[in-house]
C-alpha cells in the first residue's frame, strides 16, 4: 500500500481481503503501508521479492529491476480544487500570486503544470509549495495553498469544511491517457512463482468489479482503512465509478 492510510481508490486489496477473494485462492495476504510508492522502503521490498508495490514507469525507466503486471487505476482519481477566489486557471500571471501545493512526488507538481498549461501558464507563474500528503487539504482549507490536487473523498471534506472551493478540473478528463497506478514486483518473483501474481491480480480485480457493481456490500472495509468518514467515501466511490478509475477487465 503506497499511501498510509491508503486513499479509496488504493483499497482494492483490502476489500479482496474482506470479502474473501484472495482466501478463495489460497492467498494469505500481508498488507503493508509505505508512505509514498517511491519511496527508498518500498523500492527495497519491491527489489527483494517480499513486496508487490505501485511501481511507476520512470523507476522501471532508471533501471529498477521490477516489471508492472496489474494496472490498479488506469484512470486519475483526482480532482484539482482552487481557492475561492480562482474561477479558472487563467489565474493571475505576477510570478508568485499563486500558489499550488506540489507533494515530494513530482507527478504532482506536473499535474499541476498540465493545469497551467490549459490556460497557457507555466509552472514560472506560480510559486509551488513543498506539501506531504498529509498537508494538502488542511492547507488548502487554512488558505496557506490555493491548488492543489485531492482525491474525491477529500474534495468531499474540503467542500464540507469550506464551502466556497472550487473544483477547477476532473484530472481524468484532463489527462485521460495518464496512466494512475500500476502494481509490479521483482523480475526474479514473477520467474519464481507467476501464477501467485496472476491469482492477486485476479483477486484484486474481483474486489474492483465489487466496487463498481455491489458498492454497498464493499464498502464497509473503506471507512476503516481509509480512516475517513463513510459519507467521504461513498461520495469516493460514486466519483471513481463514475470516472470508470478502477481497472475491472485487463491486467499488463
């Protein structure tokens, strides 16, 4: 799991958990938190063969020796939420008017260059802020940021705690071919045991099918991995069904 607690979307492995598809493949699984999918604890468990992790193309790119087998969210989750005041992103252009949260991620920060791009802004119009996980919605809501991208069910509570927030774009329809989160593991793991891998995938994806199709069934587990309220993250799961998020079909 690359974010603890783990956003809604990350939640299929514990909904497969919960609802026993995982144990109808005689898969005991282990569920661990990393916080942050690149991070140097998680590429170490990916690399030894102890982990299936989110693995992003630009690691692979550096040499990481682990190859993607399941797309988990072929689709971006996130909303990109602006304060009050922004009605578009033709913001203002002084240098350091504005200023978008950028995560220790840096696809974070891209997206919110694409954002700027759409009004033919760049990231030097702008003063990003460094901003952990953690940070981004209480910095949104106090006012220390002005954009900055949440997952749905944190656009819910942003929107609950400040009414006057605007949501500026769906990054799934800005970025369609963006592609969100790939689950991999080790090039010697997938050698060793391939049909492990394939059954987790596969139990994964019954739990996505589940989300999308019996979401009052499936729900239960989120609230308590997510650590969020249940109306967030129904309102989460409305948002990542709706925007066809979850991979239910294919695996890589």
């Amino acid at each position: 799991m690359s974010v603890a607690p783990p956003n809604v979307v990350h939640t299929s492995p514990y909904i497969a958990k919960e609802l026993g598809f995982f144990a109808k493949r005689c898969i005991d699984a282990n569920i661990i938190q990393f916080e942050g999918g690149q991070s140097v604890t998680s590429n170490a468990a990916a690399l030894s063969g102890s982990a299936i992790v989110a693995v992003s193309d630009v690691a692979i790119g550096n040499g990481m020796k682990v190859q993607q087998f399941w797309g988990l969210a072929p689709r971006m989750p996130q909303a990109y939420m602006v304060a009050p005041d922004v009605k578009t992103p033709r913001i203002s252009r002084a240098s350091g008017s504005r200023r978008p949260a950028a995560a220790s991620a840096a696809s974070t920060g891209a997206w919110g260059a694409r954002v700027l791009k759409t009004a033919g802004l760049t990231v030097d119009d702008v003063q990003f802020i460094a901003s952990a996980t953690a940070g981004r919605l209480p910095g949104l809501v106090a006012g220390q940021i002005d954009a900055v991208a949440l997952h749905p069910e944190d656009v819910f509570l942003a929107r609950k705690l400040k009414p006057t927030l605007n949501l500026l774009t769906q990054l799934a329809d800005l970025m369609p071919n963006y592609m969100f989160n790939s689950y991999g593991a080790s090039l010697d793991w997938i050698a060793r045991d391939r049909a492990l891998l394939r059954d987790t995938a596969a139990a994964m994806i019954e739990a996505n099918r589940s989300l999308t199709a019996t979401r009052p069934r499936s729900s239960r587990s989120s609230p308590k991995a997510t650590e969020k309220p249940a109306e967030a993250v129904d309102y989460a799961l409305d948002v990542l069904a709706k925007n066809c998020v979850w991979a239910v079909k294919h695996r890589l």
